[in-house]
C-alpha cells in the first residue's frame, strides 16, 4: 500500500474510493521493553516451524490462508529472490505455528532495523481461532524479540484486519503512535487474491 495524503472529499464529508482501489487507516504501534509479565507458557498442542527460503511456497501458501480474508499482498507481490532473501536472513523469524500437522497460524520477526524489532506478520486462520493461540503466539514473539535483544519493537495493523487485531495489541501493550491513510490496488481484481476474498470488503 501507498501513503496518501487526500483522498476526493464528497459533499456528505465522506470520501471516495477511486475505482479498483482499496483504502485503509493504519495504525503504526511501539513497545519500548518487555511487559513484565511471566513469559509466554508452554503448550503441547501447537509447534513453531522456521520456514526458510526452501519451503518459500509453503509459506506464501500460509500467509495467503492466513492473510486473505483481510486483503494481505505484501509477501504475494514480492519476487521469489527477494521474499526468499528475507526468510533466508538470520535476522527474520518467520515461523509457521502448526496444529495437528496443519500449518494454522504465521508470525513473523524481522530485527534487522538495529533500531527496532518489527513484528512484520501475525495471524491465524479462521478455524483456530478462539483456543487462545493469538495472544499465545503475540506474547512468544514478543519474548523472543527482547531477549534477543530488541531495544524495542513495532507492529502496525489497519482497518482491514481482524477487529480485535488493535486492542490485542494494545493488551499487549504497544502503544499507537501514527496513523496514516493508504490506497492500493484490490488485489482481488488482479489475481493476487480469489475474488470471494473478504467479503465483507466490497469491491468498487
């Protein structure tokens, strides 16, 4: 997605969406230390996989199930070399959380900003949801984020996500700093994404 600083302005104060283009606000989040809390426990009933450039397919698949329903492209566009540089760089985590041999979930920590540590992706798809695997995986990444050595951390979430995607990190404790508004392509009219993708998003 792009930045953009005016969108055209309707008489009712509303705003127009150019045809073909999605829009969203983002919400850029910080959190200067780990919250003091005990560390994330351990379950037996999930496993953290590394994915690395080798299985780059597996995880496209992954962050399509994952981020489709909330219009995710990002990691869909990237060229193979580039996407495969990034999961093959000791500074990303990329993981995939797997439930009963079925990757469900995806997290990923990119350190390479020394500045920062961005929580770049984190999601489960639908049918995990409500086992407690989200703020399970949100506060492992944190831990690993700090002790690795993080000075601090960033995420960012926007008005396309899942509802709950803000406070849960916020609960966490992040706290917002920036918001923006973006346009972008709908990927669902250029292939990247099915058509019945987020239905609740309705194409224009």
């Amino acid at each position: 997605m792009t930045e953009v600083e005016t969108l055209s302005a309707l008489q009712d104060g509303t705003f127009a969406v150019p045809p073909g283009k999605i829009v969203a606000v983002v919400t850029y989040l910080g959190l200067g230390g780990r919250p003091a809390r005990p560390p994330a426990p351990a379950r037996s009933d999930v496993t953290l996989q590394r994915l690395r450039a080798a299985e780059i397919d597996r995880y496209r698949d992954l962050f399509r199930s994952v981020g489709g329903p909330w219009l995710w492209t990002s990691r869909l566009m990237m060229a193979d070399a580039a996407l495969a540089a990034i999961l093959d760089d000791p500074k990303v985590e990329a993981c995939a959380l797997v439930l009963d041999g079925r990757d469900v979930g995806i997290v990923e920590l990119d350190a390479r900003d020394p500045a920062a540590t961005d929580l770049s992706f984190l999601g489960l798809v639908r049918e995990a949801t409500g086992r407690g695997l989200g703020p399970w995986l949100l506060d492992g990444a944190i831990d690993r984020a700090f002790a690795a050595g993080a000075a601090q951390m960033t995420v960012n979430t926007c008005t396309l996500d899942h509802p709950a995607a803000l406070r849960t990190y916020m609960a966490a404790g992040f706290t917002p700093y920036r918001r923006a508004v973006v346009v972008a392509d709908d990927p669902r009219l250029n292939g990247r994404l099915s058509p019945d993708a987020a239905p609740g998003v309705p194409v224009i």
